[in-house]
C-alpha cells in the first residue's frame, strides 16, 4: 500500500437516487411518493401535531401553569470542599482564579456550595453563595466581597454596616 493510493471504504459514498425518469427507471410515473394524497403533492408537508385540518389536540386544551425555563439562571458549582484542597490561606477566590485551578469553564456564572470541610480564611469574589457555605466561610475567618447569597441581595461582609439600599 502506497501514501498516494487512498480511497473510501465499501459503502461510504452512495449514488444520489434520481427519481421521476421515465419508467424504465423503477422510480418513474410517481416518483416514489405512491398515489395522490397531500403528501404526493409539491410543498405537501405537515407539521408535528397536524390532524388533517382537525383542530389540534395542543390547541384544544387549554395552557395552565408558568414555565420559568427562560428566565432561569444557570451557574457552575463549586464545593467548598474542592476549594479547601486547591486554595491556600489568604488567596482571593475569583471566576478568574477558579478557571486557572481547573475548577470551572469561563462561561457561566459561579456559586460556591457547603459541600465538604472548609478552614480556609480566603477572600470571595463570587456571583452567588449558598447559605450553608457562607456559614462555614464566615466561620474559617473569611471574607465576602460584593456577593450574591441564596435569598438574592448583594452584600459585602468585609464591610459591616453597609447598606447599598436607597
């Protein structure tokens, strides 16, 4: 076997079919798409759902509830656990710090979850906090610049008595 003797396996490239030639073809007169009827026609194409020109059953009953899908907000996770064994006294955790360690992708917003042990007295720049891990934060001696937590106010408790509310 030589570099320049290339080609496709058995079956890779298959003839594109040509229909409506003729009937010697074999796919002659009706083209493959039987007789009559709205799907034989040109453009006769339905949509998922479609009965025939019947009401819908979709459309039939009627819409309840509230999806909150498209306003729901997304974020990457990272356990304090996790945190705990990359991190080391003093160091500034921050979306750009986390995706240097190997903890998150840069895309989404981050919040930072209890999961796991936590002594480190660590500086936070994060978008979000759950309550459990603010806990064991504040209780390692550590400090929470311009957070979200769980319930959605931002707060800052390496300051105290602020309050950003007018």
């Amino acid at each position: 076997m030589h570099d320049f003797d290339l080609h496709a396996p058995e079956g890779a490239n298959k003839r594109k079919r040509i229909v409506g030639r003729g009937q010697g073809s074999g796919r002659g007169t009706t083209a493959g798409k039987g007789n009559k009827g709205q799907k034989a026609r040109s453009g006769g194409k339905t949509y998922v759902g479609f009965e025939g020109g019947q009401m819908p059953l979709y459309r039939r009953l009627a819409q309840r509830g509230f999806s909150n899908y498209p306003f729901r907000k997304d974020f990457q996770v990272v356990n304090l656990g996790e945190i705990e064994k990359r991190y080391a006294d003093g160091e500034t955790v921050s979306p750009a710090s986390l995706v240097k360690k190997g903890l998150i992708k840069d895309s989404l917003p981050v919040k930072i979850l209890g999961d796991g042990d936590f002594s480190r007295k660590l500086i936070f720049k994060i978008d979000s906090v759950s309550a459990g891990a603010r806990e064991k934060i504040e209780k390692a001696g550590g400090t929470l610049r311009g957070v979200v937590s769980g319930g959605g106010a931002k707060t800052d408790t390496a300051v105290s008595g602020t309050d950003t509310a007018t």
